[in-house]
C-alpha cells in the first residue's frame, strides 16, 4: 500500500503565511485577516474588516506596502481586481508623481 501526501489549497495558504511570518507581524493587521485566502481578498477588496475595525487606507505607506508585496506575490500579479487596495495603489502612485 502507498501514502500519497497531499497539500490541499488550505495546507498551501496557511505554508505561505507561516513562511511570511516576519512580513504578517511587520504588516501589523490582525491575524484573521489572514485567516485564509478569502478572507484576505475580501479585504482587499472592500478595504474594511467586517467589524469596520480595521481599514486598509489607515495603514501607513510602509505597512501599505508590505501588505501589496504580500498579496501581489500569492494572487500572481493579479491585485487589480482588489478595488480597495487598487485604489490606494493608484492614489499612492499618483501622490508621488
């Protein structure tokens, strides 16, 4: 008989984070905004945690940053369609033009 091991896409996420531990705690937002892949995306997109407690446009420019870095590495270069946090990229883009 063979064991087959095999990683759902879950098991994937939760490998990503652990292995971005030190970004996670730098980034500063609560962990359960990370809880999982949706949960991060539906951040993004709306911008706002579903207790209205954490905002994405209160994070500071380094924070901000980090946080893009994160979510442009795991979503392939596909953050356009986050509109909360495109929007700040583009209104961070055209601050320092």
């Amino acid at each position: 008989m063979s064991f087959r091991q095999t990683n759902n896409r879950h098991d994937i996420w939760q490998d990503y984070c652990d292995d971005h531990a030190k970004m996670l705690s730098a980034i500063g937002l609560p962990m359960y905004v990370f809880k999982n892949e949706r949960s991060l995306a539906e951040f993004l997109t709306t911008g706002i945690t579903g207790d209205n407690e954490t905002r994405l446009d209160r994070l500071n420019d380094d924070r901000f940053w980090l946080l893009f870095g994160f979510a442009d590495s795991w979503f392939c270069a596909g953050t356009e369609r986050f509109t909360a946090m495109e929007a700040r990229r583009i209104r961070d883009w055209l601050h320092n033009t």
